[in-house]
C-alpha cells in the first residue's frame, strides 16, 4: 500500500552535486541520498525556509494587530 504524503523535486547544485527539494505534509523539506542501505532517501526539515516564512508571518500579522488595538 502506498500514499502520497507530499513532492518533492530532484536538483543539481553547481558542483553536481544532486539534492531535492519540495514540501511533505505542507512543510518545506530538503532532501539528499544516504550511503547507509539501499536506495535511501534523507529527508529534513528545511529550517532556513521556515524561519523565512516565520520572520515573513509576523511582519503580516503586525499591521492587522496594530488595526485592532487603534479600533478598542
């Protein structure tokens, strides 16, 4: 049985080296080969994204705080 719990996309850095980026379960991950067993695949949490995301969430969320704060 399988299922699909995200994507993710094969990439080539100027050094071949080969790397994968996408998203599983709605988060940002990246990806590379592991050398451990056959045909596994390493997945991690792409930290630098989601701290992006997070700086870039709270700049947002500022304005619409500062809104509710003048109308009380």
């Amino acid at each position: 049985m399988s299922f699909i719990i995200g994507k993710i996309t094969r990439k080539v850095s100027k050094q071949h080296n080969e790397y994968f980026v996408g998203k599983v379960c709605n988060l940002p991950v990246r990806g590379s080969w592991a050398k451990k067993g056959q045909d596994d695949l390493c997945i991690f949490l792409d930290s630098e994204k989601i701290n992006f995301l997070s700086e870039q969430n709270k700049v947002n969320r500022q304005p619409a705080a500062q809104e509710a704060n003048k109308q009380q």
